[in-house]
C-alpha cells in the first residue's frame, strides 16, 4: 500500500501535469472540504472541481509532511503574495477531507491524552512562510 504522503505527492505531480483522472483516482466521490481566507482565493476548489484547469494557479510544495497515520500537511508560496497551507486527511488510500488555508499562519496540535495523568497537547507543525517578520496574517490552530 502507498504511504500518504507519497499519494499527496502525487496529486500535486498530476495537478501540475493536468493529469485529471489520476486527480479523480485519489479523491473521495464524498470529499469533505473547509478553506479560510479569501472568497477569490479558493484555487484548489476550482482546480478539483473543473471550474479552472491546471495552468492557472500553481501548487508547487515547499514542504510536505506526514503526521500520524492519516494526516498530509503540504505548504508553499504562488509568487510573493500568495501563501497556503492545505491539510489532507487519507484513509484506505483515498482523501476523505481537504483543508485549505490561505495567507493564514497554521498551527498545528495534537489533543490526545497521552496518558490519565500527562493531559498536555503539543505541536507537531507550524506555518514556515517565507518572511514571517515582514508579514501580518491571521493565526488558525487546528487540533487533530
């Protein structure tokens, strides 16, 4: 079986190459969708859903990295404005949700207890823009 972060890996590769149907092959046909940041922004919505085809907006990942047994967290820059983050959730080879966030600082915490006595939460990934002391963008944490 192919590991998730290879299968988001990928996705980006087919989307950059207007591969459709390897696109359609790894998506669930009930994908669960969320974005925060600008209406005008939702790119990738756009891309999946035919509405603007490959040449368009370019997701090219900085970094991506897999987190736990299910979860992809894949980040990059469009040009010197444009930042995202985009969370994927796999399950049985098949993306079941899609998180985007746009010009948006992402933290991300792990909430389960790791034991009766030890309730604490910790991080296991945070935003790395380009210029973080040159740029003001709204803060999101996203507990998994």
């Amino acid at each position: 079986m192919q590991d998730n972060k290879a299968i988001v890996e990928a996705l980006y590769k087919a989307l950059a190459q207007g591969q459709t149907e390897t696109v359609a092959k790894v998506l669930a046909t009930d994908l669960e969708w969320w974005f925060h940041g600008p209406p005008k922004c939702q790119h990738m919505m756009k891309v999946l859903t035919g509405d603007s085809g490959h040449v368009g907006f370019k997701f090219e990942p900085r970094s991506v990295t897999e987190i736990g047994d299910y979860c992809v967290i894949a980040e990059g820059w469009e040009g010197a404005q444009a930042y995202w983050v985009h969370v994927w959730t796999i399950k049985d080879g098949l993306i079941t949700q899609f998180r985007e966030y746009f010009n948006t600082w992402l933290t991300v915490r792990d909430l389960k207890p790791l034991g009766w006595k030890e309730s604490k939460s910790f991080t296991v990934w945070q935003s790395m823009p380009r210029d973080p002391f040159h740029r003001s963008l709204p803060s999101l944490l996203l507990a998994i």
